[in-house]
C-alpha cells in the first residue's frame, strides 16, 4: 500500500479520545463559538444559525466516514496525529470541530441578500458555496505540510478534498440558509439523528471508531 505517512494512524490513534493532552484554551474556545450561536439566536436570527448547524452535521458524517474508512482499510485519508488539545475522532481534533461549528454561520453573513441574484450568470449561493470550498481546500494545503494534519494516501489531496469534502460542507450550508424553516428543521435534524446513532453504533457499542 502507497502511504505517505502510515506511521500517523498510530500516533493519532494512540491519543484517541485521551485527556493527555488537554489544554484549557479549548474551554474559552467552546465558549465563544456557543456565544456565536446565542447572539444569533438572541436576535431570531434564525437563517445564519441553520447555515452553521447543517454545515457542521456535514462535517460530522464526513469525519465519521473518515474513521470507518481508517477501521476497515487500515488507514483514514486524514489525520490529526499531533497538535491538538483533545482528538475527538481520528481526523479531528476539538479545536478544528469548533472551527467548522461555525463556519457555515460565518460565511453565511456574506451572502447577498437576494438569493436569486447571479454572479458571472451562476447563482450566488453556488458561486459563494464553491468559493469557500476553494478557500478552504488551499488552506489544507498549509495545513498538511504540518505535522498536526496528514494527508496519508499520495492520491488524497486539495483537489479531491475540495471535490469530496467541502463541496458539500458549503453547498448545503449557503443553500439551508434560505431553506423554509421546516426543511432547514428536517435536514439538520436528519443528519444529526444519523450522525449520532453512527456514534453511539461504531463508537460507543462497537468501538470501531
């Protein structure tokens, strides 16, 4: 098997899930990505918070997928074998899973308000979803050039995580922004109930993940 660095599987599996490594600086984190979330709601500004919250039930079926793929093949597409306060799962890390809790409600602000209005004759809402997959997939690169943040396979890189991955984290966070609320209601709460019986199933029951 042609593997970049598949000593990194064991060294993030050796800290999964361990409070070895805990630092404090993740509890004002937590605290300011939940103060995000409630100044939103305080407002009833309801579209922003539905941007953050399917963006992040994507990046956990995403992560989810990625640590079954490690169970069943040996080895994920990412990991985080280093760097991180707490390793949630075997590609993320606790810092980056706030990250990403409200990263759909933050790109959401800079939508155009009319959603039909088009870019270069593209809808907005795709041209602006594409763009922040592009922005983040370029940013990976950076990312895995550390050694917090592997990409093992040669073939596993910008283009197929930009393609596979953040596509459909933006996608569906800029397009539920303007979702009626009881689509917005069906889809998040769908992919969480997914996500977490995924959880408790692999995780909690089976420990394959």
């Amino acid at each position: 098997m042609d593997l970049h660095n598949p000593e990194a599987t064991q060294q993030a599996l050796s800290i999964l899930r361990s409070g070895a490594n805990f630092q404090w600086y993740l509890i004002p984190i937590l605290a300011l990505a939940v103060y995000v979330y409630f100044n939103e709601i305080s407002k009833k500004n309801w579209r922003p918070v539905a941007a953050g919250l399917s963006l992040y039930m994507v990046h956990w079926f995403a992560e989810i997928t990625n640590a079954l793929i490690q169970h069943f093949s040996g080895h994920a597409l990412w990991t985080v074998p280093t760097g991180t306060a707490f390793l949630i799962l075997v590609g993320v890390g606790a810092e980056l899973s706030l990250m990403f809790s409200i990263a759909g409600l933050i790109f959401s602000k800079i939508l155009p308000e009319d959603p039909k209005m088009k870019i270069l004759g593209l809808p907005n809402r795709l041209v602006f979803a594409v763009g922040n997959a592009a922005f983040f997939s370029v940013f990976e690169i950076f990312l895995a050039k550390t050694p917090a943040f592997i990409w093992v396979y040669p073939w596993w890189g910008a283009l197929p995580v930009f393609v596979t991955v953040y596509i459909p984290f933006f996608v569906v966070g800029m397009y539920c922004y303007d979702w009626k609320p009881k689509t917005q209601k069906a889809v998040i709460g769908g992919l969480f109930a997914v996500n977490a019986l995924m959880m408790i199933v692999f995780a909690g029951i089976l420990g394959w993940i």
